[in-house]
C-alpha cells in the first residue's frame, strides 16, 4: 500500500526515538503490531495498524508539525535523558513539553554550542547518518601555539584507532599567549573525534564550541537557553541530507 512505512521508520516519525533506536527496541521484542510482538526488520505498517511500545499504544501518526530547536548548550551537562550517576542533563535546560525531543546527535560533558533537538526521528537520523556527510563547524581552543607546518600537517587528516579521518578543513584563527583558537570542519559524527585527532599529536582540547550544523547557527541565544528554528531554517537542514 502507498501509504506502508518500515516499522522503525514509523517509531522514529512519532518522536519517541531515532530511528536506530526503534530498531534495536524491535530487535528485543518490545514492539507489537496488532497485538503481536514484531522482530522482523522489513515489516511495514500504516495509519490502519495499532503499534504498541511497552504494552503503551502510540498515536497512529506523527503532528504535522516538525519542530526542531537550538540549544546553547552550556559545559557540565551530559546529552541523555537520564544519568544513572546523576549528573545534570540538557533536558533539565528544555522545560516541560519538549522532554520527549530527539538530540541531534551528541555534545560531549566538556564541550558546548549548539545543539539541535527534534521530534522528527526521521530528520534526526539524516542528520546524524554518515553517508549524508552534513556539515559541523567548531570553534577549538588548544593548548599550544600552532605554526603553518602543523597546520598543513593536521589538514592532511590523522590515523585515528578506528580509521583515517580524511582531509581536514580547518583553519587557524589566532593566537592567544600559550593558546591557538582555530575553525574545524567536520562530515562526520564519530565520538570525542576532534579532542581524539588533537590528542593524536600530544595537544590539549580546552575549550569546544559548535557554531554550525547542517548550514544552521545559533543565533543571539545565551547560554543554557534555546529557541525554535524557523521554517526556512528547517528546510535548509532537510536540504542539507538531500531531501
């Protein structure tokens, strides 16, 4: 039918999870499709079909309405909805009614800048998708005064444990006493990657800002605060994975 969708992809669109997670919440069996605990990946499901998470039944669609926000995350803060040491987490910054907002990828506890959230599991999982390679642009601190020759050596890319970064775009912005500030590029999401890749070559990370994703800024928002993407501003992140 025109109107069957893949069953994680369904998850995803109701804002509970990306579209990873629904799959790994089929995988254990948590999901039921007409009363049936589905496991199967290919299964397609519609508007006629009663989807159940947990024994909790969910809406038979997603709102209409895409929503998708820009946090100033502050440093301290860790990007899961729950801790189980009990640290702070950015949905404490968010305010009732956008507890169940999607991150848009992560910011780790010591970095900070911007951070998207959704409810749209399917737009969150473009954005995060390797092969869709969007945009990330860092602002970096580092301990160290970076000449020209370590800045054509570091554009080369690095060897990291688990594979080559590629060439880098990055540039340097100045120097302050024993610290360089420089602008990083990246395509890619992988975990702790630019304090890994400056660690790589014996240099401290002292402070991480991200200032762009997918052609979208933070704006004038102070920090700890957020607010709401436009409309134009949405469609320049769906044009931003092809779509």
């Amino acid at each position: 039918m025109a109107d069957e969708v893949r069953l994680q992809k369904w998850l995803a669109e109701t804002g509970l999870c990306s579209r990873r997670e629904g799959e790994r919440w089929i995988e254990a069996g948590r999901v039921k499709v007409n009363g049936k605990v589905v496991t199967a990946m290919g299964t397609k499901v519609s508007k006629h079909d009663k989807i159940a998470v947990d024994g909790k039944p969910l809406p038979p669609k997603r709102a209409e309405r895409t929503v998708v926000l820009a946090l100033n995350k502050p440093t301290g803060r860790i990007c899961t909805k729950k801790d189980p040491e009990g640290r702070p987490t950015i949905y404490g910054l968010l305010g009732r009614g956008h507890t169940r907002l999607i991150s848009v990828g992560r910011l780790d506890i010591n970095s900070e800048g911007l951070l998207l959230l959704s409810n749209d599991g399917d737009l969150v999982h473009k954005l995060t998708h390797p092969s869709n390679e969007v945009s990330r642009i860092y602002r970096v601190r580092v301990h160290g005064r970076i000449s020209e020759d370590f800045l054509a050596k570091l554009k080369k890319g690095v060897q990291l444990e688990d594979g080559h970064t590629g060439p880098l775009d990055v540039a340097l912005d100045g120097v302050q006493g024993a610290n360089s500030w420089l602008t990083l590029t990246l395509k890619e999401g992988r975990n702790r990657l630019i304090r890994r890749i400056f660690k790589h070559f014996e240099m401290d990370v002292g402070r991480l800002i991200r200032v762009s994703y997918g052609g979208v800024e933070l704006g004038d928002v102070a920090k700890g605060t957020w607010r709401s993407l436009t409309q134009a501003e949405i469609k320049k992140l769906w044009r931003s994975v092809g779509s």
